[in-house]
C-alpha cells in the first residue's frame, strides 16, 4: 500500500520527497530528528505537520534508506 502523506512532484522543491505536498521535505523532518529534536519540537517548528506526518517520514526512512539520508546528510547549516 502507498502511503499518500509522502510525494514527490518535480514542480514542489525539486522532486525530493515531500510531506503530503507541502514544501517541508522528508529529509528535513529526518534531519531534525537525527539530530536529537523530538517529535514534539518538529512539530512546534512545522505547526502544519502532524504527528503522523512525523511518523510517516521515520517508516519512509527505514523503507528507502538511500533516498532522503543522503540529501540531509548533504546539509551544512551549521547548528549546533
């Protein structure tokens, strides 16, 4: 079964895969996580992301390892 809260449309931030269509990428969500912030303060910082959206993006990880990781490994914002 397709989970529908992932997608990918080559007119929304370039193909990468999304959170039901919006402009937050899974690998932002992902990268958020990695780096230690809890589910919570994800959705502090994206109010229009849900807990399920937030789950969603951690099976999507585990399901295509290759896909988002590499583009939020990619990442250097220098936080801290």
């Amino acid at each position: 079964m397709k989970d529908t809260r992932i997608t990918v449309d080559s007119r929304v931030m370039g193909g990468k895969p999304c959170v039901r269509g919006m402009r937050v990428t899974v690998s932002t969500i992902a990268g958020l996580l990695a780096s230690g912030h809890s589910e919570a303060e994800v959705l502090d910082l994206y109010p229009y992301v849900d807990a399920e959206d937030v789950r969603t993006v951690v099976r999507w990880q585990a399901e295509h390892p290759d896909k988002g990781r590499r583009a939020a490994a990619g990442r250097s914002h220098g936080h801290g």
